[in-house]
C-alpha cells in the first residue's frame, strides 16, 4: 500500500506533537506537497556544521513508501498517492528522507562528503493532532534530527498560509 511501510523500526530517535484546525483530508495532500517541495532543495548547511573543507550544502532526496520500498517523490508519484488519499484515507504516512552533503573546493571541484538517512512517520492521531517520528538510520546525521523536523513544520506551514489554513503548531519536540 503507497504511503505505508512494512518495515518501519520501532526505535523512534525523535518526535514531534503538532495540533492542527482544519479536516485531516486537507492536511494528507499537504503532507505530500511540502515533502515534494522540499525533493530536491539544496541549501547551505547551518554554519556550525561547516568544515574545513568549505561551506557544504545539503541537497534533500525524499521518498514515499510503497509496502517493502520507496519510490522517489516526484509529480507523477505526488499525484499517484493524492488519488489514493482521496478514495480512502490513511492514518500513517512514511517517508525515506536521503540529505546529501557536498562542497565545492577553492579549485571549484565539488566533493561528495557525508550522507544521512532517515525513515520519517506522519502519524494522525486524534482529530486535530498529528505525530512526526524520525528514525535516522544511515549517515553522520549532520543535521539533528529536531531541526529536520523543524524544516518539515516550516514547508508544512508554508503550504497551509497559500491554501489559507491555519498553521500548525508544534506542541512538543523531543530528540536531537
């Protein structure tokens, strides 16, 4: 089943609580198009986590779950799963989120660096909340896990305020 999959850990490494006030069918589409939006952004990652190596940027690599396997998050699969979504509703979204580090040298060769992956769980809750778990699996999670999921409540908000809906709000935030 798109949206679903079978093997997601029960080890949860960080989670959000964010409240919502308009019908779940708004918020599932919503979902998707934030995480489409965000397929493929590259950005400058946060001072901090600079290296010697230059600025790195990160570039966001994002899959949606289809049983046993992910597909990438394109339109046509962003318009695939919102015609299942319409016909009947899911509780739990999963995604693959791939972030990609790269830097371009003073010699501007550009040098793959580091990698992290994490599965991320969009799980709807009692009316008007929803859950965000985030298992990182693979990588040197160079950007910590609240602040990924902080980026995904910022794409989430954007989309609401163009649709002219309510923000959501984050109620709680637990991991690092």
């Amino acid at each position: 089943m798109i949206g679903r999959y079978d093997g997601f850990p029960e080890i949860i490494q960080a989670k959000a609580s964010l409240t919502y006030s308009f019908p779940a069918q708004k918020l599932t589409p919503l979902i998707v198009e934030a995480l489409e939006e965000l397929n493929g952004v590259s950005e400058d990652i946060p001072q901090d986590l600079s290296s010697s190596l230059g600025r790195p940027r990160c570039k966001y690599e994002i899959g949606i779950a289809d049983r046993f396997y992910f597909n990438y998050l394109d339109g046509e699969e962003c318009k695939r799963l919102k015609k299942q979504l319409t016909r009947r509703s899911s509780k739990v979204l999963d995604f693959l989120v791939c972030i990609f580090y790269r830097s371009v040298g003073k010699d501007g060769k550009d040098t793959a660096l580091w990698s992290d992956w994490q599965y991320v769980r969009f799980l709807f809750k009692e009316l008007g909340r929803l859950e965000i778990n985030v298992h990182h699996f693979k990588g040197t999670r160079k950007i910590p896990l609240d602040v990924l999921i902080q980026r995904f409540v910022a794409y989430l908000n954007e989309r609401a305020t163009k649709r002219k809906l309510e923000a959501l709000k984050l109620i709680e935030l637990i991991g690092h």
